[in-house]
C-alpha cells in the first residue's frame, strides 16, 4: 500500500522523528496512519525511558492565571539553554500548569508523598479490608489498589492530563521528552487559590 507524504510529515510532526523513520514506520504499518503512530510513540516513550536519567540544569518558570481566582506557578527543567528556549518547550510548561490550576496536586511525584501520610492512608485501607474476611494476599492487593486509587488524584504524574484524557501527565512528558530529545523534569509548582489557605 502507497504512503502519503501528508502522512509522513504528520507522523514526523506528532512523534518529533525524522522524515526516514516516518516513512518507515508508515511502510511497516502498511499505511496504516493510527498503528504507524501506535508504534512510533512506543519506540519513543523507550528512549524517553533512557532520557529519564539524565540531568535537567536549564528549563523556564512558567505562571497561570484561572479566571482571577486561581494562580499557578510551575519550574520545569529541561537539560539545555536551547530547548527551554523553543516554543514546544514552553508549550509544556504551560499545560502543565494549566493541569494544576484545574486538578490541584499536592505532590509531583509518588516519592514526593511522606511516609507517614502514605503509613496513614495504608493503614486506614487495612484496618478497611480487614473486616471483610478475605485472604491475606488478596486483601494486600485490595489495600495496594486503595492506597494507588487514593493518590492517584493527588499526584501530579498520575493524574489524567486534562488536554488529553487517553493519558496521564506521566505519559505526556514522556511523549514530549521523545519529541524534544531532552529529559524534562516537573521540578516544583505553587498553586493559590482566592480565599483558600493550604
């Protein structure tokens, strides 16, 4: 089956790829645009995965204002002067920032949680199953589930992006970290909210 160049230079735009591994992937996929892209952001998300290591000096401040009521205030890190620079760049920073004003994270990471507010919530989803008489490996996975479920929302990583609901933010980093052939790091935000004190 024939590959569009329309195709071609629509994959290269979305996966941040060269023109020849566009082509390839489509040729691959049988010109089959949604699978050629399937597979080139799984290739991508790998070597997002082998970017992750890697020490993130530059990147910009970036600042969102909801309707007045609701402001944000995001560092993100990249590991060169240039890419903090370039539009796309930039562009995260301000999704990201947007996902705070509208999701309100408390941590960026799971690491980020402290150990006793992770005991505390195990605990209580323990002390919850116990009563219920299952077997001790099943009520340990019924207590991991509960402790993931209830940060899930409170971590930054692990929410649903809002631009995108098919991912997490995790997911779209990792995407942008492909495209943009830097590790990009959340490494911290501010929200305020009118009238709330945290």
């Amino acid at each position: 089956m024939g590959v569009s160049i329309e195709d071609i230079r629509k994959l290269k735009e979305l996966t941040g790829v060269g023109l020849t591994d566009a082509k390839m992937a489509l040729v691959e996929a049988d010109g089959n645009f949604d699978k050629a892209l399937e597979a080139m952001r799984k290739k991508g998300l790998t070597k997002a995965e082998k970017k992750g290591d890697r020490e993130t000096r530059e990147g910009i401040i970036d600042s969102y204002v909801h309707s007045g009521r609701i402001g944000v205030v995001v560092e993100i890190n990249c590991e060169t002067d240039f890419v903090a620079r370039l539009d796309d760049f930039k562009k995260v920073a301000h999704e990201i920032a947007m996902q705070i004003a509208a999701m309100n994270p408390q941590y960026v990471t799971e690491a980020d949680i402290p150990a006793e507010e992770m005991d505390r919530v195990k605990k209580e989803a323990q002390d919850r199953v116990a009563g219920e008489g299952k077997p001790a490996d099943i009520a340990e996975k019924i207590v991991e589930g509960q402790v993931k479920k209830h940060f899930a929302e409170k971590v930054l990583m692990s929410q649903v992006f809002i631009l995108e609901d098919s991912k997490t933010v995790e997911q779209y980093i990792k995407e942008n970290i492909a495209k943009l052939g830097e590790n990009i790091v959340v490494r911290q935000f501010k929200r305020i909210e009118l009238g709330v004190n945290e």
